[in-house]
C-alpha cells in the first residue's frame, strides 16, 4: 500500500481505512492532503480485495475545513484550481464503485463536512461538530456544500445552516438525517467497522451497482431513474454473484461471492 505523509492507509481484512492525519491543524485539507486523498482511493478502486472503505480523523477533528492558510493567500485563478481539486476529490470518493463509511470522530466544518458528505454514509461520535461555517470568513461552500447538502436534509435546513454558520452536534445531525448513526466516542471506529463488515458481506457488484444507481438516479427525472434502474437491476443477472446468491437461498447455505 502507498504511503503517505497526511494520511493514514491501513487494511482490515478487506476494509480500507483512510485517517486524515494533519492533528495539528485540525485535519484541514490543504492541496497536499486533497492530492494524497485522490492518490489512496485511487488505490482503493483498484484494488479487488476491498470491499468497504472508512474514512476518519485523527485527534479531535474529522476534518475542520479547507485550510484557511493557504486559501487566504489565493486570487481567483488560483481559487478556481483549489475549488476544482476539491470537487475532483469529492466527485471521485462519490463515485468510487466500493461504498464508503465517514467515520465522524470530531469536527466535520466547512470542506470537512463537505467531505462527510462525498461519503455514502456518516457514522458520527457523539463528540463530533457538523457545520458549514464559511460565510463567517466571507466565502461560500465550495467543496460541494450548496449541492449536497440540500440533498441530504433539505433545501430549508440546507439554506439555515449555510446562511446561519451554525455548529450542530450529533444528535442534531442525526435528527435531521445528516448522519445515519451516532456512537460513544471510544466505540465510533468499532461502529463503523460493523457497518463496512456487513456491507462487505453481501454481494460487492451488487452494492456497487445500487450505489450507481442511487448516484445516477439522483441527478435524473423520475422517468429517465426509473429505466436507468430497469436496465441496471436486468444486468446483474448475468453475474455469477446472482446466480450464487439465489441459489445459496434456495440450498439453505451461506452464499461465497467471486465478485464477477
Ligand atoms: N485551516 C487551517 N488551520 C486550521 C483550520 C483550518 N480550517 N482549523 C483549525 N486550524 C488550525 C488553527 O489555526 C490552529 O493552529 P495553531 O495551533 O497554529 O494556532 C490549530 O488548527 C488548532 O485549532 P484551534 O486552536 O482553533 O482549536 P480549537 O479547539 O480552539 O477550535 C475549531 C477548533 C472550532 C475547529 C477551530 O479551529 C475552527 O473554527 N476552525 C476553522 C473552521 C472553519 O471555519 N472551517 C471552514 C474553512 S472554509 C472551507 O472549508 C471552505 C471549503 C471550500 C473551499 C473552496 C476553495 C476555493
């Protein structure tokens, strides 16, 4: 596995973990660490034997943003790269064909949460911090804040918390959907490893293929979703996976997947 000088990359069986180690500033995400981010799961989606990846903090933030450092000393040109190198990272952690588990340790402000959210699902410590403070540094989301986050909670929710710069904590996460489940600080990890264990127990094309449909799906009129979903759900029964998982059903056994 590649090595990193901002992130940690480790492999649990045939999970990926990826920490953000940058505990000084809090994780935050300057063109190093976005470059190492697109470098590991670049790794990630090449390689067969991970079936789930977990995406943390190290310390007490997730991530607490863009670096504000190096963005104040940025024109619009340059600005234009960095808002470009983000979305490029978010875009391919979305897309990437394995699901993806943000494992929410601490803070989650601004790019952090703009990350979270490039997940396909948040598991947050009841210590972490959601927000998307930058309206209060005379910026706007530029991670894909505006785009996802109306998503996930809705256009009025998005528009208050955008608009306001407030912190919410887990449980307000959790309330509004933000987050799917909240953990005790010291079981966060243990949690999210139960969810990518048991997502990487079921068939990996078909996870990959439900993620490509609720992705594509999204972004498509109800019309056009629902053939995508027809033609996509016919193809899977040409995998092997298929064959193998419903006929394990019917034999009463467990089912053994070849990813094909
Ligand atoms: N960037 C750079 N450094 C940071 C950041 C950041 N986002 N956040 C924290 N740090 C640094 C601090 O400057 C401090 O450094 P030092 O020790 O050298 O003084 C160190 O991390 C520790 O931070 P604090 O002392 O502030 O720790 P606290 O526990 O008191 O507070 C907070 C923690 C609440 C997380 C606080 O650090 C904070 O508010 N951070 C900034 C949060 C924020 O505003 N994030 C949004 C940034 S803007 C953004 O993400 C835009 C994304 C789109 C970009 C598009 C590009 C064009």
């Amino acid at each position: 596995m590649a090595e990193f000088e901002t992130l940690k990359f480790e492999r649990k069986d045939n999970i990926a973990i990826v920490t953000v180690n940058r505990p000084k500033a809090m994780n935050a995400l300057n063109s190093q660490v976005l470059d190492e981010l697109r470098g590991a799961f670049h790794e990630i989606a090449q390689d067969e034997g991970i079936r789930a990846v977990i995406l943390t903090g190290e310390g007490k933030a997730f991530v607490a943003g863009a670096d504000i450092a190096e963005m104040s000393k940025l024109n619009a040109v340059e600005a234009r790269a960095f808002a470009k190198k983000g979305h490029a990272v978010m875009n391919f952690i979305e897309n990437i064909e394995k699901p993806v588990i943000a494992a929410v340790n601490g803070f989650a402000l601004g790019g952090g949460c703009e990350l979270a959210m490039a997940c396909d699902i948040r598991i947050a410590s009841e210590k972490a911090k959601f927000g998307q403070p930058e309206v209060g540094l005379g910026l706007i989301p530029g991670f894909g804040g505006n785009l996802r986050l109306p998503r996930l909670v809705g256009d009025g929710m998005a528009k208050y918390l955008i608009y306001s710069a407030d912190m919410i904590d887990a449980a307000e996460a959790y309330r509004i959907g933000l987050v799917q489940k909240v953990a005790a600080p010291e079981e966060l990890l243990e949690a999210a490893e139960k969810v990518a264990s048991t997502i990487a127990s079921k068939a990996p094309i078909a996870v990959s293929l439900a993620k490509n449909v609720v992705n594509n799906g999204n972004n498509m009129d109800m019309k056009s979703a629902s053939a995508y979903e027809v033609n996509s759900f016919s193809v899977i029964f040409d995998s092997e996976d298929m064959k193998e998982g419903t006929t394990a059903f019917l034999e009463k056994r467990a089912a053994e997947w070849k990813n094909k």
